[in-house]
C-alpha cells in the first residue's frame, strides 16, 4: 500500500482556478473522504491524483515517488467511476481482467485473481454476463472488483454509490468497510453524501470552491468544526445558526446577545474576539432543548413539526435565525401545539461561537 | 379513425408501396431480361417483357471474353483496399478529434471538414499529377490512395465518439491501454453498428466509383468493373445482352454485400440518427 502525499497542488482550465493550493497527506492504509458541495473540486482532485487530469502547479507524491507525470496506469491506482464505466461488449469476467491483460498477465492467474476477487465480492455467479443484465448494485461490485484485481496501492472512489438507491447505498457502505478492512488499502473516496463521510471515512476532507476548509476524523470535525462552512455542512439537519454579539469572554465562558434580547453562555474562549464584535452562534438541533415559553432561553415560536419515526424535528422561527431553528426531539411528547410561544435552551458545552469571518472560536 | 377508414389507409399505402418498388425494380428486371435473351432478339421490333429464347449466352460470352474477371477482382481489391484503408484513417483521426485534446485540434478538424466543399472533381488534376510523379499510374495504390480520406465519414465517427461516455475511455486508461488500444478494445466494439454502416457505404461508393480510375487507369488489366463495362461496349459492339449481362456480373457482389450487412447498416444508420434500433 502506498501513502498519498499532496502540496501546494493548483488546477486552472485557462484563467479559472478549480484547486487553489491543496496540501494534504494521507497515510499508508488509510480511509479518506473527500467531501464538500457540487463543484467544491473534490472529484477533479481525484482525477488529478489517478492522471486523468494534469496538475497545474504542485506535487504529486505516491509512495514516496513524485508521480506528477507519470501515466495512469503505472501510479499504482485503481479507480472506481460513478458511472460504473464497465465497458458493455465485455463480460464481467472480460471486463475485471482487462487491464490484467494490457499488462501480459499469463491468462491462468488472470483467472485466479479474477475468481478471487469474484468471490470476495460474492460475484461468482455473474462472471459470465454482459453489464446490460446486471442490476445496480451488480455493476457496482464489478466496477469495484475490476479495481480489486489490479491489486492497487490506492483505490479511487468517485461517488460510486450515487446511482444506488437508499437501501442499497446503505448495505454497499458496510460492504465498503468491510473491504477496507479486509484489504487494508489506502482508499480515496469522493462524496457530497455527508452521511457516507461520516460512516466510511477514518479521515474527511471537507472542500469548498477549491480549498480544504478542515480535515480530520468524523468526529473532530463533527465536534470542533474550524468555521461556518465545515459546522453547516455536516450534520443533519446542518447546525443552527443565530446572530450574536460578544458580551464577554471571560473565564472560559463567552456570553453573548442574540438580536432578540435574551444572551445565552457559550463554553469558548470569548478572548480570540473583541467584547461588542458581531458573532455567530451554532447549536445542532440535538443539543437544543425545546421548553415553554416561560423557560428562559431563546424565545421563538414552533413553526412546524416533522416526525420521522424514530425521532422528531420541530422547527422554531427565532429572531435573528439562519433560516428556521431545527431541534431534534425524540417521541413527540410534550411538544407544545403548533404557533405556540416556546423557549429554547442548550448546555453551553454544546454551542459554537464563530467570529465575523466565520472562524470557530476555540473551546474552552 | 375507425377500422373501415385503416383498414383503407394501409391497403393504399400497400398499392402505393408496390407501384415504387415495381418503379425501382423495373430497369433491374428489365436488364435480367435482356440478359437472358440472344442478341438478335434484343434489337427485335416487337416488344415482349420475356425472352421468348431463353439463354445464358450472354454471360457465358461476357465471362469469356473481354476481361470482366480480372475486373471484377480488381473492383474487389480496390474497394476493399479503400474500404480497410478509409475505415482505419477515418476512425483514428474521428478518435483524436473527439477524444484526445491537442493544440490546434479544433484548427485541423476544420481543414479537414473543409474536405466537404471541395468536389473530387477539382482534385483531379493535382491528384493525377501527384500519383503519376510517385510513379503509380495503373497501380492499384494509384487507384486506392485518393480514395482513402473521407471528411463525412470522419464527421460521423467523430459525433458518434463524442456520445460515447468519457469515462470508458478514462477506465481504460487507467487499465493500461494506449490511444490506439482504446479505440480498437472499447471505441471500436461500442460503434459495431456505425463502424459497418459506413463501411458498406465506402466499399459501395468505391465499387461503383468510375471517374478516378477513369483518369488514372489505362492499362485493360488494371480496369475496374465500372471502367471495364465501357470496354465491353467497344469491343462487342451494341450488343445489349452482353452489356446488361456484364453490368449485373458486376453489381452483384455488391447487392449480395448489402443483402449480407442490410441489418448491421439500418441498425448503424439508426444508431448515427441517435433513434433507437
């Protein structure tokens, strides 16, 4: 297996920048997600690392070797397309063993390793059929067994569970990380799918408009997002955010005012920022509680309840609000009607201070 | 519409069918007639759609003298010559056009796009210039190679290529395989139909095309069929069933050709139009 070392690596088509400078290492075996909004250039760095596009400025290294220009197919890489891309004329087993045969592989461990891959991924039965008579999920482990063969030092996943329905999607992750363990290989994977960075990666690459904004393990990001960007785009529903203003910052307890009037306590080092300085307040739907309207707090009034089953989401119009407040309640006891005047409250462990560029204020 | 008036409709589209298949068969059959008659009873004054001698005298003397063998197989090498040689040009420059990116790509595409407005006809002079100072009149490379380069069959392989999903390309790139490979593994199989539609076309249009071997044969043993037809006229005289005879000879490999692929070229011409086959 084979580390994955990036710096300073930059894309432009003409005048328009896509990479703006991605410094980045992923070590040897390791699960890493790349993950960000349509256009972020997730999917383009990936190409950059399997070759399919060129690298404007920066360095590629695989293993150690600077592969900038070294060609696809001898970077140690197998790539897994969201389209599947199984070429249709070829059977599946034609299909896992052709680039087998580019390379000369006598045909006897062809076969072997086509078997053994088959059967790792429970596909045996379907080595003789054309693409066109396997379902979705078929094509899915093909395209991933025809990776599996070629015995990579990196698989490349670009969105390969995106064409699967939910039910599917969700089996195949488990799948995935079962592979991941059984192979122990460095894999790449490209989502805008939060909830399949969460599940598979050891470590995510949040982008946006061509930068990293944070990279780490789910949690790390789950729990100490960087900025606005990482703390709004994961999790779901995304973090509430309210208006503020620093009060003080003292003593390991930021205070501050929300444009309604009421001020709440935040565990974060009110210090980094100046007292009177606009702020931003995030609190995950989770960690709200919703009370009446007489339990002090974050004064609103329930706009809408959805239940889900085994959870519940209310949304409260609040003052100053990034759109309506998401709490995540579960059963639907004690909810109060709909339009009433309710008060929210959280642990101020649990709430995010963000300064005006969207920075996180560090945690107490 | 009710049953009745249907019922009408098809039964007019049926007779409609029928008289402009009669209309295109007609000159067809009335060659074979002609062919199966004696001479004498070609220039006779009465008409009769049927011979009232029938024989095969014309194509007896037809395939014994003259020379409408040794045509026929130099109509058989050339057109396939052009045929192999235009498909493979054709398909690797509609491959790069389409596929592979390069300065001055679009600039090239154009100039060979502009192969569409010039006609043949205003080619044939430096044409003959160039094949007689490489030293290949009455060769067949001299009939061959100004055959060979074909902008409308070039323009379709490449609009067909431009629908053909990119990441085939990419996976197989990924597998190892070069340009040349890709075309010919994942490019070529995908565009079976396309591929075979347009092959037909080139080995018809260069079995029936008179005009270049016209300029650059001069040589009886290097004519094509087409050419060579001519010759039959000067040598037998107007000898109708002989000429009906020799023409048939030599349009039937073709026919038989297209009856053998009419499935792979509707299924090509369908799949070019982008409607389903």
């Amino acid at each position: 297996m084979a580390s994955v070392r990036l710096r300073g690596i930059r894309k432009h088509y003409g005048d328009n920048p896509v990479i703006k400078g991605v410094d980045l290492d992923i070590e040897d075996g390791q699960f890493v997600v790349f993950v960000g909004p349509s256009g972020c250039g997730k999917s383009t760095l990936l190409r950059m690392i399997a070759g399919l596009e060129d690298i404007s400025a920066g360095t590629l290294e695989l293993g150690g070797v600077v592969s900038n220009a070294v060609a696809p197919s001898r970077r140690g890489i197998a790539m897994v397309f969201q389209s599947y891309a199984l070429y249709p004329h070829m059977s599946v087993y034609e299909n896992m063993g052709f680039a087998l045969k580019l390379a000369k592989v006598p045909k006897a461990e062809i076969r072997e390793r086509v078997t053994h891959a088959a059967a790792i991924l429970q596909i045996e039965h379907l080595l003789d059929r054309k693409p066109k008579a396997l379902s979705g999920g078929q094509r899915q482990r093909v395209a991933i067994g025809r990776a599996i063969v070629r015995k990579p030092e990196v698989f490349l996943f670009d969105e390969p569970l995106s064409n699967l329905d939910a039910a599917l999607r969700a089996q195949t992750r488990v799948e995935l990380a079962r592979l991941h363990r059984e192979l122990g290989a460095t894999m790449i994977y490209v989502t805008h799918d939060q909830v399949e960075a969460m599940t598979l990666g050891q470590r995510i690459v949040v982008f946006n408009a061509g930068r990293i904004e944070q990279a780490g393990t789910p949690l790390e990001l789950y729990q100490r997002p960087a900025n606005l960007f990482v703390a709004g785009f994961l999790g779901s529903p995304r973090m509430n955010f309210l208006k503020a203003t620093l009060v003080s910052g003292e003593g390991g307890l930021a205070v501050v005012r929300l444009a309604g009037g009421a001020t709440v306590g935040v565990a974060a080092n009110g210090a980094h920022a100046r007292t009177g300085a606009g702020v931003t307040l995030g609190v995950r739907p989770e960690h709200l509680r919703i009370a009446g309207p007489d339990g002090g707090g974050i004064a609103g009034r329930l706009a809408l309840v959805e239940y889900l089953g085994d959870v519940t989401l209310a949304y409260v119009q609040v003052e100053g609000a990034d759109g309506m407040v998401a709490v995540k309640c579960h059963g639907k006891a004690g909810l109060p009607a709909l339009g009433s005047r309710v008060s929210l409250g959280f642990e101020a462990g649990a709430g995010y201070l963000f300064d005006e560029d969207g920075a996180a204020l560090p945690a107490a | 519409m009710s049953a009745r008036t249907g019922i009408a409709w098809s039964a007019a589209g049926a007779v409609a069918a029928i008289l402009l298949a009669a209309l295109w068969a007609f000159p067809l059959l009335w060659a074979l007639s002609t062919s199966l008659r004696p001479e004498l009873e070609t220039v006779s004054n009465q008409f009769h759609w049927l011979p009232r001698h029938w024989t095969v005298d014309a194509y007896t003397r037809t395939l014994g003298a003259g020379n409408v063998v040794r045509w026929l197989v130099n109509s058989f090498v050339v057109a396939l010559g052009v045929t192999v040689l235009t498909m493979a040009i054709s398909l690797m420059a509609a491959y790069a056009f389409s596929q592979l990116r390069f300065r001055g790509r679009g600039l090239l595409f154009g100039v060979a796009m502009l192969g569409f407005l010039l006609p043949f006809e205003a080619l044939l002079v430096p044409l003959f210039r160039t094949m007689n100072q490489l030293g290949l009149i009455n060769s067949y490379a001299g009939i061959i190679l100004p055959q060979v380069v074909s902008p409308v069959v070039i323009y379709v392989f490449k609009q067909f290529f431009d629908a053909i999903p990119a990441d085939f390309r990419e996976a197989a790139v990924i597998d190892g395989a070069g340009p040349l490979r890709v075309l010919w593994s994942v490019y070529l199989p995908v565009s079976g139909n396309i591929v075979w539609a347009m092959a037909i076309v080139t080995f018809i249009a260069a079995w029936n095309n008179f005009l270049w071997p016209f300029i650059i044969v001069t040589s009886n043993d290097m004519m094509t069929i087409p050419l060579g037809l001519t010759q039959t006229y000067d040598a037998f005289g107007v000898r109708y069933a002989q000429l009906m005879a020799a023409a048939l000879l030599g349009a039937f490999p073709v026919a038989l050709a297209y009856v053998a692929f009419q499935r792979r070229v509707t299924q090509g011409f369908l799949a070019a139009s982008g409607l389903k086959g």
